[in-house]
C-alpha cells in the first residue's frame, strides 16, 4: 500500500530563513506522480506542484524549490528566504496505479504546520 | 469563475439523520474526488470518480457513499452518521489525461455529528 510520511509535525522559522520540508513516500509502482500542496489560515488548499517519477529534476519556483531523489524516495521543499506568508501547512501526496487502470487514488502525508515569526 | 462549490458549509446533525453533502464544478473536469481532515492525521481520502458512473474507494470510504451522474456533480452521502465522522470535508476535481492533474479545492465543509 502507498504511504506518504510527513516527519516534521510542525517547524517554526524567523523570516528570512531557508527552511527545507521533508516527505517521505513509499510505494510499489514504478510509475507514480507526487505533489505539494499549500493550505494557509484561511483554510484553502492550493496546489504547488507534480512531478511524475520518471523527472528527477529538481525544480525551482522564485523562493520554492523541489528535491526529487527515487533513490531515497523522497520529495523535499524547500523555502528560501522564508516570509510570513508563507505560514501555512503544507501537505505531500502520492498518487500510484497499484496494478489498476488509473492513478485516482491519492494519498496524503499528515502535514507539516509551517509558522513563520516577523 | 472557475471553482468547486460545496453546500453546506457548515452542518451540525444528529447520529443516525442522513445527510448529503454537495459538489460541484464548472470546469468540466473528469476528476472528482472527497477527502476528510483530521488533526494529527492530514487528508484522507474517501471516493473518486475518474468521469461519470465511474467511483472507486479511497482509503476510508466506510459509512459514505457517492454517485457521480453528471460530470460537473459529486454529491456525498451520509446514510448514518456517527460522531467518528465529525470532520472537515474537501471535495476536488481535476482535468485528467492519463493521470491526475493539479486538482482544484472546494472551500470545504465542516461537519459535526452530535
């Protein structure tokens, strides 16, 4: 069965600082695809990113990057300069075909709640 | 504007009353899926539909059912509902090719069974 492992329950910065939130995946698929996603205060969930498992680049978007390594599967990000804005909790998911015919099912990690001090 | 609505917002019921818990979507998405928040436990969850007449289970579809006889309609349905099933609901959907695709929240709705 899928699993997503989100460690770190909850991780508190001083703003301009890099802070890095690990996801941890496991799964028995060799095609896959991850995400992360945002849900601030106000309690929307707001899509980041997906990788599919064949793109192991890392990918990085103004102050947000992504580390992607199948070898140790996990799916890092990280918040460079980090702002007040950016306290949110933050969610990785999984999505497997696990010998079925689609990639519906997906799992999520159990958050990290990332609170950003001025 | 595109969006995912769900009504109610907000409900409190009584253990036993069935209820039913609307979704919908404007962008013609195939994708539609229910997940539950929980403290300590982030979203799990309960039924997709990969298009119309077609659901499967999630990892906790047990007390909930749903049908999917339009494209843009999700609806979930509590037939009894207990109190373990006092949660905060997400319905969402996606633009699917072969795989999921970034999906589209709804505002979510606050459940409590008395």
């Amino acid at each position: 069965a899928q699993k997503v492992t989100q460690a770190q329950t909850e991780i508190s910065v001083v703003e301009k600082e890099d802070v890095t939130l690990d996801c941890v995946y496991e799964t028995r698929d060799t095609t896959y695809y991850l995400f992360w996603y945002k849900q601030p205060p106000s309690g929307e969930l707001v899509f980041l990113i997906r990788r599919n498992s064949f793109d192991e680049q890392n990918e990085i978007s103004g102050r947000y990057s992504w580390n992607f390594q199948k070898s140790t599967s996990s799916f890092n990000f990280t918040i460079t300069a980090s702002q007040v804005v950016d306290s949110a909790v933050y969610f990785c998911a999984l999505s497997e075909n696990a010998g079925g015919t689609s990639y519906g099912k997906l799992t999520f990690g159990q958050g990290t709640i990332l609170t950003v001090h001025p | 504007e595109a969006q995912v609505t769900q009504n109610p917002r907000y409900l409190i019921t009584v253990t036993g009353k069935k209820l039913t818990v609307t979704c919908s979507q404007n962008m013609n998405h195939e994708y539609m899926s229910w997940y539950r928040q929980d403290p300590g436990l982030g979203l799990r969850q309960i039924y997709y539909s990969m298009n119309v007449e077609v659901t499967d289970k999630g990892d906790v579809p047990e007390g909930y059912k749903v049908s999917r006889k339009e494209k843009r309609n999700f609806p979930l349905i509590l037939e009894s509902p207990s109190p373990n099933q006092t949660s905060l609901y997400f319905c969402a959907s996606s633009f699917r090719l072969a795989t999921v695709n970034e999906q589209f929240f709804g505002p979510g709705t606050r459940l409590t069974v008395l």
